[in-house]
C-alpha cells in the first residue's frame, strides 16, 4: 500500500473552499482521497498535531463534503495499523513549530512553520510516503530543496500554483 502524509489544504480543496482551486483541482483532491480510503496509508504524527489541523479545518460528521469524509476515515481508522502510521516528531526546543526531524537548510529558512509538521512526518516514516499538496504555494517554492532532502511531493494542482506563484 501506497503512503501518504496529506496536507489539509488536499481535504479543504476537495470540500470545495478554495479560491485558488479550479474544478479540475478540486476533482484531483477528490480523486486521491478515495485512493487514500479505499487502499493507503495515511502518516500522521504522535502527538496529533496533524489530526487537530483536520478537525479545525474539516468536519468530524463526514459532510457535506469530500474532505470531511476524510476526515471521518482517518479518525476511524486513526489506531488501524494498516490503514494509518503515526510517526514520532519532536519539537526543537527553541520552536514547537518546528522539528528536529526538519532539515536544517538555509534554503528552508522561509517554510511554512505550521507546515513543517508534514515534513517531520514524511522524513520520520518507515513507510516513504509522499506529500500531497493541492494549492499551498510554499510547497512549490520550496520543492527543490525539499527534494534534496528525500521530501516526495506530489501537486495535485500544479495549474492553480504555477499561476499564483
């Protein structure tokens, strides 16, 4: 089975709330979610940093939306070992935004801090998953060095980026 570590702007897309997201991005975030619940892997972290951006963002009932039928999948499936791998990320001490897991690079300087997390996640995983992104820009800038680290990403959207970069 595939793994994946899924930024919440995938799930935000696929429920439909997103400016930048033309109809093909939202059927593409739409599309992996199924993949994801019908056969992967989902990577979330050991102190449910991940799963708190999901219930904040996202509907725990399941509806209306795509993205909060992944939300219900992934809190039921949260303890399934099959179906979820949680990884332990720990905070550096001068930042709980960010992790020693995180490399260490000038070039990451700027990252998103609320989105290192996913990066921690990613790097700490047995199972090599790869980042989903839909319309987060700072994955995109940043590709290259994230790369060079062994960060796999995939852009769900690479339409909507390119064109608000």
């Amino acid at each position: 089975m595939s793994a994946f570590v899924v930024d919440t702007n995938v799930p935000v897309v696929a429920n439909g709330r997103s400016e930048q997201a033309d109809p093909d991005c939202v059927l593409a975030c739409i599309g992996k979610l199924e993949e994801i619940t019908s056969g992967g892997v989902v990577v979330l972290d050991d102190g449910m940093r991940i799963l708190d951006e999901y219930m904040n963002n996202l509907s725990m009932s399941g509806q209306p939306g795509a993205g909060d039928g992944f939300m219900k999948w992934v809190w039921q499936n949260q303890a399934v070992t099959e179906r979820c791998e949680r990884v332990r990320i720990q905070p550096r001490r001068e930042d709980d935004h960010d992790f020693e897991e995180f490399p260490r690079d000038p070039a990451l300087a700027g990252f998103d801090r609320d989105d290192r997390k996913f990066v921690a996640v990613a790097l700490a995983s047995s199972g090599d998953p790869v980042v989903l992104n839909a319309v987060d820009p700072g994955w995109w800038t940043h590709r290259d060095a994230l790369h060079k680290h062994g960060v796999r990403l995939t852009f769900l959207c690479p339409q909507c980026i390119q064109a608000g970069v």
